[in-house]
C-alpha cells in the first residue's frame, strides 16, 4: 500500500481525496479476559515502515487479555445494541471525517477468518476502510510446479475495493503486486533470521 496510496485514502466531503503516508491496519483480536473470550479492535499503526518481526511483536503483545479490555468490549456490545440507524449515522459522520476515522480505525481494514476453520474459505466483507484484506483458510489443491502437476497449499484471500475511490486497474495492479510479494515470501527472511 506504501506503493499505491490511493488504497488507502479516504474521501473528505464528496469533493476531496485525503491520501495517507502511513499505514494503519485494523484487525480484529481475540483474547481470554476472566475465563472468557472477547474480541478487541487493534489498530498496527504505521505498519509500512515497521519490519515482520516488529509487527508480530506488537500483535502478540495485544493478546494478553486486561481486565480493562472487558470494559471497553462490554462498551462496545452495548453500543452495537443501539438501533442500526443510530449505529448508521455515528458511522456515517465518523467515516466522513478521515483522520478522525484513522485515529479510530486505521486506513485498511484486515480480517483473519480462516483461523477458525480447516480448509479453503472466503469471506466477502463489508466495510469502511477503501481496502479490506480478508485472510480465509489454507486448502489443499493442484496446481503447476515446473511444468507438473503437484498438490500445494493455497491461501484463500479476499482484496475488497471501495470502486468510488479506486478504479479496477490500480486495484488489479495491487492485487497482482500483493501476490508477487507473497508468492515470493517477501520479508519472511528477515523474520526468520530474528527469531
């Protein structure tokens, strides 16, 4: 995204593009408070000019569970009780207002789904941010290596894009750069070498 900024900008106001040079990934995080599990937002701030280790630092460091985070967990129960058009509206403000809904939620939204089930899965989210990763299951299946035909583990994952903000190529281009970096383990080697 540090390479397409267009990604992660917000609109400001119908008229105005408010671009971003950094990039804040939210994510969602279950940890155990009191014997049970609750889900709490985590916000990666700065996440193009951190290195893999920094970054799985920081997110293991989240999921030791507070008791303070119950409270905020219970907050945020409550708040989605409210009737859809109230929850509506506040989102409708909050997403029209760009460094306040980067403070709040980040510029790229980023979903891990598939730690939950076996197997390949998709999942098509709805959401604010212009970008929306969402991680599915690994599954196996064949695919072409070196001219045959061998069973591999493939990554199930979703690149949603708000169409009003983003047209087709740079998305399709992104997409194509996202899986060059990925097919190529870019990083993972620096990762490995720091633990």
């Amino acid at each position: 995204m540090d390479e397409n900024k267009i990604l992660h900008a917000m609109r400001k106001d119908r008229s105005k593009l408010v671009l971003f040079d950094e990039v804040d990934v939210s994510t969602q995080i279950e940890v155990e408070v009191d014997g049970h599990k609750i889900v709490k937002p985590h916000v990666v701030r700065a996440a193009n000019r951190k290195s893999f280790r920094e970054i799985h630092n920081e997110i293991r460091a989240s999921q030791v569970g507070k008791p303070e985070e119950e409270q905020k967990y219970h907050s945020m129960q409550l708040f989605l009780s409210l009737p859809r058009f109230i929850r509506s509206g506040f989102w409708r403000i909050i997403a029209s207002q760009p460094r306040i809904f980067k403070k709040l939620g980040g510029t790229v939204g980023m979903s891990a789904i598939g730690m939950f089930a076996d197997g390949a899965g998709w999942g098509i989210p709805i959401s604010f941010p212009t970008l929306m990763v969402t991680l599915g299951g690994i599954g196996e299946k064949p695919g072409v290596v070196e001219g045959r035909i061998e069973i591999r583990e493939y990554l199930s994952l979703t690149v949603s894009v708000d169409h009003d903000i983003v047209d087709g190529a740079p998305a399709t281009r992104f997409a194509k750069r996202l899986r060059e970096l990925m097919e190529t383990g870019y990083g993972i080697g620096d990762f490995i070498k720091s633990t």
